[in-house]
C-alpha cells in the first residue's frame, strides 16, 4: 500500500480571527476523524478474506491461523533452543498437524468415501513436499510425486522443472528443499498454519482448497553460528473426479493451480532450491514490505518474494 504524503495550505477567508470556540470544535472534530481512520472497526466490520472466492457449500475447518498483528514487531532471531520465539509460528502446529482436518463429507457429485481419500492424498503430497526431511535436505520428492496423477499437466511441469529448473519451471513451486552444501534445517521442527476447503466442480466433481503457510528455521551449512528463517505459503487447488479412473489406476492427486508466497528466498535465483538470505539482509528494506505470517487475504500478484516486514 503507498502511503499518502501529508498535504500542507492556508486557510482562505477575509484574514479574521476565527472566534475562540472553533478551535476546541475543531479539534475534537479532527480527534473523531483520527479514530475512524486509526480503527476502521468502530465503523465497519473486517471484510471477510474470502469474500472474492465462490461460496464454498462444502467447507473442512481446520486449524485456525492466529491474526497477524496491524503493525508487526521485530522478531528474535532463531536458536537451536527457541527456533521460533517471537513469531506467531511459535503457537502454530507442528509438522503434520498443522495439515488435519476432519472428513469433509460427500461433495457434489463425489461421494464421502473418495473424499475423504482425497484429503488424505493431498495432505500426504504437502508433507512429502513441504516436510519431509530428505526432501528438506535437497532430496527429490520420489514418494510425493508418485501421488500426482501422471494425467496431469502438473505430472510433466514437476517432472521438466526437476530435470532443468528454470525461471518458469521452478520447482519450489510445488515443493520446499535447500541446497544441503548452503542451508540445513534447525532442529526437525516445522510451524505449519492453513486451511482446507471443499466446494462442488462444475462438472460433477469436486475442488479442494489447500491454503497452508510452512515456517522453517534454518542455518548456515558453513558452520559458522548464523540462522535464519524461511516462511512460504502454497495456495493449491486439486480437482476431484466423480468417479474413479476407468483404468483402474491407483488413487492419486491432481493439482489444478498452485500459488506461493516466500518468505525471505532469494527469487533471483532458479536452481530447484530456495536460497535464504542470513542476516540483516533477509528482511530487506525495500517498500512496502509485508508480513509473511499475515493469513488475511492473498497476497496481490506479483507479491511473491516482496521485502518483509519482520522474518
């Protein structure tokens, strides 16, 4: 958001002293009109986050993400004691956690059973993807892409984005590892937060939802003491079939669309990796910063790496 620079003028008039009661009117006037614009509550309510995306008719609670604060405070940098004190990932779940959510129940046309099958998939791809220590470690996700349904373009975008990553077929896209000669994970811990949603498909079947946020903490593998922390956020949509594949193929996951947010990553560089930055220069102070622990909303397009309010 760009702020408005301050206006300054005269008044206009005949030149006479204005009579002594305006002044303590005007100043309470101007008191009123501070609060309405400091607490835009007292007038309105907070307009719903999802008040863009299609009602859902079809909705799995999840583990709720704490509000981020109006104006952030500086964080404390990560120890391997306290990787996450002064964030709001301190209070968010723990690994797999952080991605439960109950039976959604039938959906459109796709029965409870699949559903739930469904769910359960997608939640297994996110931690094969986002959890998985190897994987962490620079490893190829083998076991979650054996989940993607090989009828997907989201099937050939890993497969060439692994092969040869690139500027359009990045795969940290999809998938959080670190070059192991450049980054290591601080203990075994990772702060997950989101949600997931279910709504009917216009052809019968279903879409699911999947809004998560992934804190890592992290050190430098030159064995020097720095650490630093990486938050990415995946927004991903999966469609769900009616009806099982004629062919009798395995159950598996099919990824519409997929957003992500980062968190202090170097986006500069495509290597198949996220590149933290440690250090003063992983908040960068260029404007308008965000916060990457904010779950209100999406961010805008073009977002994806911004400067970073607090890290």
């Amino acid at each position: 958001m760009t702020k408005r620079p301050p206006t300054t003028g005269a008044h206009g008039g005949t030149g006479k002293r204005p009579p002594d009661w305006l002044g303590p009117v005007l100043g309470l006037l101007a008191a009123a009109i501070t609060a309405l614009v400091l607490r835009p509550g007292l007038v309105l309510d907070r307009p719903d986050p999802d008040a863009d995306r299609p009602p859902a008719t079809d909705t799995l609670a999840v583990t709720p993400s704490p509000d981020a604060p109006a104006a952030p405070a500086a964080t404390e940098g990560p120890t391997r004691d306290a990787p996450f004190r002064g964030t709001p990932a301190a209070d968010w779940a723990d690994g797999r956690d952080g991605l439960d959510a109950p039976p959604p129940g039938p959906v459109g046309g796709v029965s409870a059973a699949r559903m739930d099958e469904a769910v359960r998939l997608i939640h297994a791809f996110l931690a094969g993807t986002n959890l998985a220590p190897g994987v962490l470690a620079g490893e190829t996700p083998h076991e979650a892409l054996a989940l993607v349904d090989p009828a997907s373009d989201a099937a050939a975008w890993l497969e060439l984005a692994l092969a040869a990553p690139g500027p359009d077929h990045d795969p940290t896209a999809l998938l959080s590892r670190f070059h192991p000669d450049r980054v290591g994970t601080l203990g075994d811990v990772v702060k997950v937060a989101g949600r997931t949603e279910a709504e009917p498909a216009p052809d019968g079947g279903a879409i699911i939802h999947t809004d998560h946020t992934f804190v890592y903490a992290l050190r430098a593998a030159d064995g020097s003491e720095r650490a630093t922390r990486a938050v990415v956020r995946r927004v991903i949509d999966f469609a769900v079939h009616a009806a099982p594949r004629p062919d009798g193929h395995a159950a598996t996951v099919w990824p519409l669309q997929w957003q992500v947010y980062r968190g202090n990553d170097d986006c500069a560089v495509t290597d198949g990796y996220l590149n933290p930055r440690f250090g003063p220069d992983a908040a960068a102070d260029t404007a308008p910063p965000t916060d990457p622990y904010d779950r209100e909303g999406v961010p805008p397009a073009g977002e994806e790496c911004s400067a970073l309010a607090r890290l």
